[in-house]
C-alpha cells in the first residue's frame, strides 16, 4: 500500500498523510515526478506502459508518485531505479520545472528532473507489471511517436526537447509580459530594460520614433546584432510580436525570424466589429449597429437605442481607445476622430471582465478570469488594471458560462489558424446576464500578473507558452487555479493616491516613454472603488 504525504497550493507541507486512491480536496496535493534520461548523443531513455496499465502501451519518460516521506527528488531516483533497474545521480539532476495540476480529488504538483546516462539498453532491466519495453530514442523519433499518438506528453515536454534552443525577443519596448529572462536568452528592443541578454538602442528618449528616417537605422540596428548572434549559434530563433517590428524582419531572409499568425487574419481579429460579426450565432452580444462618426446624430441614435444613454466604440483600439460615453448632444462633440466608424450600443450598467487563453495546437489552456478597471474620464472609457480577486464572487453559473463560450471562440479562432495567446472580453450586466464584447489577438496589460503566477505555480512564462502555442508545440499539463491580486497601471507616484497597501512593480518600460512604467499592486479586491464600472 502507498501512501502520500499532502500539500498546500505553495507546496506547505500538510500534517495529513493519505493511502493512493483517497480523494484529496482541492486545495490538498501529492507530489508527482517525470524523470527524463538524456545521454551524450542527446538521445532520452524512455519506456513503454504495459499493456494492462491505463493508456497501454503508450510511450513516455519514467514518472510517479512520491512516497510519505520522500522529496520529489528522492522518489525520481527511486522511480528509476524500481522502472529500469538502473541509478542516477541526484547531485547530476537538473530540474527542468515544476507545476500545480488540478485533477478532480487528487491534484498533484508535478517536478520534472533530467539526468544524464549511457547506459547501455542490454543493462535495463524494468519491472514487467509497469512496463513492456524501452528504448534509446532521438528527438525526432520521440516527436514522430507523439505525432502517431503514441508518447504521453506531459508538462514542460517541449522544454525537454529543445534544452539546447535559444530565443531572442524583437521589439520596441520589452517589458516583464512578453520579454523575460526566465525564457528568453535575451532581447533586443528600442529602449533599456532589467532582463538578462538585453541589447538595446538607446537609453536616451528618441523623438523620432514614426519616421521613416528612425524605422531604417532600426531596422538596420536589428538586422545587425541578430546576425552577430546568429553568427555565434547556428540554433538561434527570433521572434517578435509587434506588427511594425515584424514588417521590418520580413525580407531579412539569412536571419532566422520565426513568423506566425498570419498578418491578414490578425487584422480581421483586431477589428471589433469583423469579430462581432463572425461571433453573433455563437455567444451572446448586446444590441448594437454601425454609424460613421461624420454622421452621428444625438436624437437619432437615442431614437434608434432606445435609451439616452449609449455608447460608442471605434473598429480597433486596445485599453479603450476610441471608446466613449455619450449622454447629452455635447458628449458627442468630444469624439476626437470623426473619420472612423462607430459601434453603438446602448449603456447597460456592468461589469467588464476578461480571461486570458492559449490556443495551442494540441490543447487550449484557460487561465483565470479577471475583473477589468475602467475608468470613466471626460467620458473616455480607459482600461487602468485588472482585479483577479473579485471573480470569486461570481456564480459558478457565470463562470461556467465565461469557460463555455470562451470554448466556443477557441474553437473558432483555431478552425481559422490563430494560435498563441488570445484575451476575450465579455461584460455581466446588473440582471446576471453574459454578452460578449471583443477579443485582443496579443498580449494584454495584466499578462504580466499572470505571468507571475506561471512562474510561481507552473515554472513557465506566458511568454513561453505563447511561444509553443504559436509555433504548434506541445504545451503539457499547466493549470493555474487562481490569482489573488489586483494591480493598476501608473504612469506616476501620485496615480491613484487614495489607494493604499499596495506593493510597486517596476514592468521594465523606458519611463520617459509616456506609458505605463510601474504598477501598484495590492493583495486585495478593489474593484468596487467607485471610479471603476461596476455594478454594486
């Protein structure tokens, strides 16, 4: 009979030990471990389940459960010993990563090891019971049995398979969402930030930065340090996600840019109104029709809403660009750009919330929903921060109808080829109903918190899982439950100066930049302060 010792969420060790098959509540975990045998050729070690174990006959790396008692490390090394009749080094092992994974009564927080070995096929010797064979293979064998269905791909394989990979991130601006040293060798961006490898153009504000003038000597500065990289790693890989800086790395053809998602499809998913279009049969969408912002007209719109109050959103914009407030004939006369086309709705008192996904091209990971701070300012609606607490009060009949649809749209956008991450928009009104508003095809501002807790929970960055999802990897078994934080973005100290007991994160933008530099983040709901929409 086994038996477990239990844990916390934050691997606290519990005074509860349990025998295997008990049924664990959520917040109680058993440690699990991969172990992985790599020898000098860059060959793995793996086995064959036998054919009377669950999933029989499939391929995988050794794995199981630690005993009361034993570290994760510890029971690595036994499992290995027990499977193959062979030792490994504990003092060698090298920890490839570690997450939370939430399964119904009995959560488990999985530790992958590596281990360096050569030994010989003929000299493992593996228990019958457990498993049928087991062979030195390559990486590419071990991806052509994954893609014949016939490798269990667990958490952090890609990882395993590609150890020796590099990635450098192109941008503007990095900050700790997309650019980050957990992952990335290093970066090269416009401005300066704190992550390791970082390579960058100036530390001195650049005026011209929309000019072609400035666009060619970057370009010029890009293509020049990818190449003395490259020049040094045959292996490495770069990626960028702003549209401007991809444009600038198409026609570098000796430079080795990954590219994904394809430029047309992003751009129809940037448009508000393309998407609502192409969604209207699957969720649920509050009345609205198009108006040209030159033809706007007070008393006719409120004849056509119903109501005199409304709003008017524009075809694209992040963080509430282009999004206003109208009540009174005056109102209307505050829309700065005329020349672009409206969304008009009318106004339903709500609550804006969002949740982040990664479509990948063998599994989608839901991450946890959040509240959204919108601020109301000279009748502008302005995205200010996220709050990943006040979900906990939402119904589990609204949170279930968030997971439903945000399927419905996952399956959607993968049928169209989108892959990576993908933050959906929906807003709850005052009568507990659900209407979807837009989807953001990129990374949003609270990426970042939730990067944080990938990195605590999961060992993983969602810059790293954007990267295996967009360039079709294998993701694995991540689950983040929960965030319990709250942040707003702050372009300076005296921001939101009512606001106390919060904690500063520098995000790494170039302070002089005019954008966000630093969020305050607070252990804490804060949504109902009353200058965020909200509906209490």
């Amino acid at each position: 009979m086994e038996y477990w010792d239990l844990y916390d969420r934050d691997r606290n060790k519990l005074s509860k030990v349990v025998k295997r098959g008990d049924k664990l509540l959520d917040n109680e975990y058993h440690l699990v471990i991969n172990a992985w045998i790599r020898n000098k050729k860059g060959e793995f070690l793996i086995t064959q389940r036998a054919s009377n174990k669950s999933h029989p006959l499939m391929w995988e790396c050794t794995g199981g459960s630690a005993l009361k008692g034993e570290s994760s490390l510890d029971a690595a090394v036994r499992e290995v010993r027990e499977e193959l009749g062979i030792d490994v080094s504990k003092s060698k092992a090298k920890l490839i990563g570690s997450t939370t994974r939430y399964y119904k009564n009995c959560p488990d927080i999985l530790d992958v090891f590596l281990f360096e070995s050569d030994v010989s096929i003929e000299d493992v010797f593996y228990q019958e019971e457990e498993v049928s064979d087991a062979m030195w293979a390559s990486v590419n064998k071990i991806n052509e049995l994954f893609n014949e269905g016939k490798f269990e791909a667990n958490a952090f394989f890609s990882r395993v398979l590609s150890l020796n990979e590099k990635v450098y991130y192109i941008g503007f601006n990095a900050n700790n969402a997309i650019c980050n040293e957990n992952f990335f060798s290093g970066s090269i961006s416009l401005y300066p930030n704190k992550e390791k490898g970082n390579i960058y153009y100036s530390h001195k504000f650049v005026e011209d930065t929309k000019s072609s003038l400035f666009m060619d000597k970057y370009k010029k500065y890009i293509y020049d340090n990818c190449r003395k990289i490259q020049d040094k790693d045959k292996n490495v890989r770069f990626i960028c996600f702003n549209e401007k800086i991809r444009n600038l790395c198409k026609d570098m053809n000796d430079i080795n840019v990954l590219s994904f998602n394809d430029k047309d499809l992003l751009k129809t998913l940037n448009n508000k109104f393309k998407v609502r279009d192409l969604l209207k049969d699957e969720v649920s969408l509050i009345d609205y029709f198009f108006a040209s912002g030159k033809e706007l007209d007070y008393d006719l719109i409120k004849k056509k809403v119903g109501a005199c109050k409304f709003v008017l959103q524009g075809e694209v914009g992040a963080g509430g660009d282009n999004t206003y407030l109208i009540e009174n004939k005056s109102d209307l006369l505050r829309i700065s750009d005329k020349s672009l086309n409206y969304c008009i709705s009318k106004y339903i008192k709500h609550i804006p919330l969002n949740i982040t996904l990664i479509i990948g091209e063998y599994e989608t990971i839901y991450l946890p929903i959040s509240a959204q701070l919108i601020a109301l300012t000279d009748k502008k609606y302005k995205y200010v921060g996220a709050d990943f607490v006040y979900p906990d009060n939402l119904s589990l009949e609204i949170k279930e109808k968030i997971i439903s649809d945000s399927k419905k749209i996952a399956s959607i956008m993968k049928k169209m080829g989108y892959r990576g991450i993908l933050g959906i928009d929906f807003i709850l009104s005052s009568d507990n109903k659900l209407y979807f508003m837009e989807i953001n095809p990129r990374f949003q501002a609270s990426s970042f918190l939730i990067s944080l807790y990938l990195q605590k929970y999961c060992s993983m960055d969602i810059a790293e899982l954007h990267y295996l999802a967009a360039t079709k990897r294998k993701i694995g078994g991540i689950h983040l439950d929960k965030i319990e934080k709250s942040f707003l973005n702050c372009n300076e100290e005296q921001e939101f100066a009512d606001f106390s007991d919060y904690q500063v994160i520098d995000n790494g933008y170039f302070k002089e930049n005019n954008t966000s530099y630093y969020r305050k983040v607070f252990n804490r709901s804060i949504l109902l302060n009353k200058i965020f929409e909200n509906i209490d």
